[in-house]
C-alpha cells in the first residue's frame, strides 16, 4: 500500500530548515507495511498545495501533510484543504476547550489567532494534538485518505503515534515489511558487490530488494521484502541476511542503526575494560566519539591530543629520538603514543593516530592521506598504515573509526 | 529563475537516511539568485526517475539531481537518464584516468563496475568529480537543464562548488542577488528579532530580506537584496548590515561562513599565541573543532580528555581535595583543569569544561545541562556556568562552542 509525504514550508526549500520529519515519518509508515512512494517539499503557497495533493493522490493511497498550520498569515495549509475538500470552517468547542486550557495552564493570555485554530473543516475527522494548538485533521476521499499535521516535530510524533499511525494500519490493509541492515567497514562498495554477487542474483530472485548505503569508510547493506506471510518473508530475508554476512564476516561491524563506537563500547563493557586515546591526525574526534553516547564513562577514561611534537613528548613521553628518526608519523611514535597514554591513566587499552590529514604537510615519502594508527595494550601493540586520499575532513573520520575498527576486531579475535 | 531539487534513494524513503543535501543545495541556489520552488524525494525506478523529471521540467529551469549514481546494481540514474535524453554510452578517457589514479593512489586494485563509470552518455557535459568515482552529468535541453550529481554530500558539494554553480550562474541570466550573513552566538531568534525590530521594519521598506538561520547556540541572521543596479543593491544592504552589526555587537562573533573556532584560531595566529584544552564533558569536541581546520596546527597545540576523575587528577593534576569538596563540575575543578593542561603543554591560553551532559547524572543541585567553563592564561583564570537544557548531544555541542567564544571575547576585550 503506497503513502507519500508532502511537507510545506519556504524554510525547507530555502535550506534554512533541514527536513528531518519525512525520515522519521518514513520509517514509522515503512513499520506498518505503509511503502513510501514520494516525499515532496513545496512552498506556503494554495496552488502549489493543491497541485502537489492532486499528483500524489493520483499515485497513492494515503498523504501525510506536514506544516503551515500555525496561527500566523503566512500558514495557508487549513484554508487550503477547506477549500480543495469543498467544505466550510466550524468551530469545534472541545479543541477550543482544549486550546484555553494549553494557554491557561502555561500563563499565557490566549490571543484572537489561536481561537481562530479551533475553527475546523467540517469534512475531516479532528485529530487531537495534546502538545499544541494545531489540530490534525483527516479527509477520507473514496477509500484514500489526507492527514495534515503541524510542522512541529514533537507535535507531528505525538499525532503519528496517537491517531494516524493506529488509524493508518486499520484503515489499510497492507502487506508485511521486513528489513534488515548489515554494517560494514574498511570495503568500497564495488568490492563487496563484486564479493556477493551471487548471492544477489539469488535474493533479485527470491523478491528480497538489496540497497547499497555508503558513508565515509562504511557502507551499509539493506536487504527488503514484503509479503502477506510475515513468518515466511522474515524467514527468507533472514537467511540470506546471515549468508551475506557470513560471506563478509571479515568487515561486518555491527546491524541496524549502529554506529561503530557504540559497537566497540559494548565489546568493552561486556569485558568490563576501559579504554583511552591518543590523537596526533584525529584530534580529539576519537575521543568525541567515545564521549558521545549516553553511558560512555562507564568504559572511556579519556585521552591525550598531541597535536603538537612537544605535547607527544611532554606529555605522552614520546621519545624525542624516536620523533628525529621517524618522524611524528611514523610506526614507533603512534606505538609510544599508546603506551604513554595507557600508562598515564591506567587504561585497559588504547588506540592512536597520527598522519598528515592536508593540505599541507605531505610529502613523497609520506603523501597527505597517510596515516598511522595504533591499537592493544600495555602487553602488546598493534599498528597499520593507511592511505586515505586527500580530502581532510574524510581523512580525520576514517581514521578514527579505523582506529576504534581496529581495537575492536583485536579483542573480538583474543589478540589483545 | 525557477529550480528544483530530486533526490533518489529508496533510503530516504523508509527513513534511513536523512535528506540533509537538499537544505545545503537550496541555499547555494538562492546565494546565485535562483528559487527552489520543490523538492522531490524518489525511488531508484526508472520509470519514477522519469515521471519525476517529466513534472519538473513542466514548472521549472533547472533541475538538480542527486543519487543513483554509484557502480552497483541498485543505482539506476545513469541508465535512465541515457534513456531518457535518448543518447548512448560512450568512454570518457579523462574520466576513465581519473578513476584509474584515484584506485591506483589508495593501493585499491580496481574493478571492472568502477571503469564502467568512465561509460558516459554522449550528450551530456561530463563535470569531473575530483572526490570520487561517479561523475556529475549536465544536459541541456532547450535552454533548461538538468544537472545529476552523487548522492554523497562531500562529493555532490564539490561538484556544486566547482561545477554546477558557476556554470549555472553564467548560464541563467538572474538578477544580482548579494547577501550578507552576520554570525551571533548566545542569544535566542525571539530577543534578537526584538531588539532588532525597528530596523527590520526599515529593512522591508527597503526590500532587504532578513532570514533568521539558527543553529546550536548561534543565530545566523542573513541580509539579502536584488536588483539591477549592482552598486546600489549593495550600499543598501551593506548600510542596515552594519547598523545591526552595532546594535547586537556584543554576540556578533563573524559574518559569513566562519565557525567560532576559525574567528578564534585567527585572533590567536593574528596574536601569536597558542592553544590548549582540557574537556570532561565534550569529551574531546573542543579539541576536534579546533584540529579541523587546515593550518590549525600553527595555534593548536593539543589537549588533555579527562572524562574519568582519576585523568583529572594524574594527568591535569586537579586535586583530590577539590573533586571532594566541589565535584568534578564546579568551578574550582575547571579552574584547575585550565592550569593543568597549560602547566603540562605551555600553550598561552587554555579552555575547560565540567559538566553532566545526561541523560544520567543529573541531579537537584547540578540538573542535566549544568556546565561549568573556565578560559584564560597562566595569570589569569576566568569561569562561567551554563545550564544548557536537556539534550545531550546540544549540551556538549554548545559548551564547547561557548567555551571557545568565551576565550576569543576576553582576549579581544584585553582581559587575558
């Protein structure tokens, strides 16, 4: 059963807003069997409303509208679908009730404008926003159906998961959705694809969709089916979920939505270890990535960013010899960086990083790109060299999650 | 002049990915005088790529593409397109070289799937992706355009920065569009509009447009004005530009596209001076931004992650007396943290930040969001409390950006 979304508002289409909405939305109608079709962002114009609406009904069943329902003049949304459902505004005394109370109970005097907002087609079914004062509406139109909601975030959440969502599964008799999404590290996408290329002439047909998602250093493996037998599509997907990837056991990180220093902290935390850092290249983007997620402190101890020469051998008790023979970047500096780090605060274990990330810096013998990386404990230190192209920003991310990789499938494989 | 935004990948429409290309492309458009007028979001079918396109022509100039481009079996774009402008493939040696030295600079043996991305339809402009593998396409089609690119941000937005708008800007005549961006920090969008509300009515008299862009802790307010009469256009802009420069001068931190840490790196490089860190609850974010920029290693010179109590006492040497008394976030422990991290690196300056970033850890005295910051030199130490809401990731993402404006007003107001 096809969906679309169509979100209004000047302020997506001029980048001032980024449209976070229509992925949420997407993902909670995919959940419910709903496939969407089309996202559509339009501007705060009648015309452009009614067009969009009039496109997209032809192709689908269901339209999820997002935005314009503010009390201010530049929201032209409600008068809009009055007028393309042919119908008239009504006061409804149960959301003004309820807009008086949203102001009374936060001390605010209620103004003409938001009165205004308990004024309804009569044609839809008024659907309840407990978190402000724009009300969802619902227009049934020969068995499809036009939901409009506020831009809100929150509020547009509160009316999908209270009303539309439960309404939505009812109303339509869908098929069953499954995903399932492998994630893997350090191998371009062709590579892979190359690697299990039979098994996705295989799953083209067995009806399983295969998508390839790529990220810095990362790329994502969606495998999709639907069907009316939910036992029989889960079955299906989920055995060649497992056969790709065990074919690619060697760069899997982890399934679904997370990220690899989430994957690396749970690895921790299952042992009861703790882990540190040292950053020459990365900078502290390591660190920021151990730091980001809620319980982090539970395994991270901290870290050292040497930056500078000085603050490798100051602090990280790098050998000032080491630096004139090698080089900052170079195999023994980044193996010294993890053991100065691991002895200054008693980490389990340690990685570090340290290359020339550009655009200046690089040189024949070590071009912008290469990178050191270091990884174990105070027994035993592992390194590598990469090469990571030329593009700073790239560099500084795929060597820290490298880095994080790499300490990972060491405590994984019993070497650390 | 009218465009619009497509956009394919079935990721976007079951929600994971979210669509953050479109916001950055919509506002490089209107900075050359062209108008978003819709964005489109769409499946990885050929016959939807095509219908999609069909509409867009209909209502609009130019047409930008991103998406479907990649060497695998789910990216269809280029095929259809090839279909659609009813042309042929043919071999790009250029692009075949650049692929081949691109594979050859990483040490990656290249595949057969990645020199068919040097195949290429005959009647488009080929503009050369020097950060990737999968070309941007540009067809002319009685004066329109249509423009694919790849669906990677860092890629699509080189090609747009090299490519795409200079040929776009040359090819459609527009009108002369100037913008200036004031950049402030700390204050919300309503008190600004509030202090500064007498001159935007000015402002729309004068057919200066002002757009409110806020971000984590900044506000970006941006002065926009077309005309013929280039000159003119911007004295006009220039003069209210600088009136609420001096109105609100005391959040301005820059104009244009400067981050906090690039207007900090440059009082201290202008100064000769150097940089330290000491972060708990950034967790190494400070350390990041100020490593991110290229030439910054001239004033950064590293810093210390102390997330754990015991880092801050053996490596920032923060006294057990202090975390005891105070807690790790209170204004002593900051303070000390400040003299530790420059005693250990002998940087000039030196930020700090303790905080409980949550969702743990709150409690009545110290609720989630309490952040205490100290910034200054060897001589003199200065500190600050925030309460910066409940959102983890805001919370650390604004206590470092207020961290570094801390440092950067007290060494221009000649405090340290």
């Amino acid at each position: 059963m096809q969906a679309e979304i169509i979100t209004i508002g000047d302020e997506l289409l001029i980048g001032q807003t980024i449209d976070t909405n229509s992925a949420w939305m997407g993902e909670q109608l995919n959940a419910i069997g709903m496939h969407v079709h089309q996202i559509t962002s339009i501007t705060d114009h009648p015309n452009h409303i009614k067009t969009a609406l009039d496109e997209a009904l032809k192709r689908s069943n269901l339209i999820l509208m997002t935005g314009g329902l503010g009390p201010t003049k530049d929201d032209v949304t409600k008068a809009t679908l009055t007028d393309y459902f042919n119908t008239k505004l009504v006061l409804n005394e149960e959301v003004l009730e309820g807009i008086e109370a949203y102001f009374s109970g936060r001390g605010i005097p209620i103004m003409e404008v938001n009165k205004l907002q308990a004024m309804l087609p009569e044609k839809c079914t008024v659907l309840r926003n407990l978190l402000g004062t724009a009300s969802g509406m619902w227009f049934d139109l020969d068995g499809k159906v036009v939901v409009s909601m506020p831009g809100v975030p929150y509020e547009m959440k509160g009316l999908m998961s209270n009303e539309v969502l439960p309404r939505a599964s009812k109303h339509f008799k869908t098929p069953f959705i499954y995903h399932r999404t492998l994630l893997t590290f350090g191998r371009g996408e062709s590579r892979i694809a190359e690697q299990i290329a039979d098994l996705e002439d295989e799953m083209v047909v067995q009806g399983i969709k295969l998508a390839y998602l790529p990220a810095a250093g990362r790329v994502k493996l969606r495998l999709s089916a639907s069907g009316t037998d939910k036992i029989d599509v889960m079955a299906n997907v989920d055995a060649f979920f497992d056969r790709v990837a065990e074919r690619l056991s060697d760069i899997v990180f982890g399934e679904g939505k997370t990220e690899m220093e989430e994957t690396l902290n749970a690895v921790l935390q299952a042992n009861s270890k703790t882990i540190a850092c040292a950053e020459s290249c990365t900078g502290g983007t390591i660190a920021a990535l151990l730091a980001k997620h809620p319980g982090s402190s539970t395994s991270f101890l901290g870290g050292v960013v040497a930056y500078a020469n000085e603050v490798k051998t100051a602090v990280l008790g790098v050998k000032e010899s080491t630096l004139a023979a090698h080089g900052a970047v170079s195999e023994q500096t980044v193996k010294e960086m993890v053991m100065g780090v691991i002895r200054l605060t008693g980490a389990d274990y340690a990685v570090s990083t340290s290359g020339v990330a550009g655009p200046d810096g690089g040189s024949e013998e070590k071009p912008i790109g290469t990178v050191w990386i270091a990884y174990g404990s105070a027994e035993k230190v592992f390194t590598k060299q990469l090469n990571l192209g030329t593009n700073r920003q790239r560099i500084i991310a795929v060597a820290g999650l490298s880095a994080l990789n790499m300490l990972r499938r060491a405590i994984l494989e019993g070497k650390v």
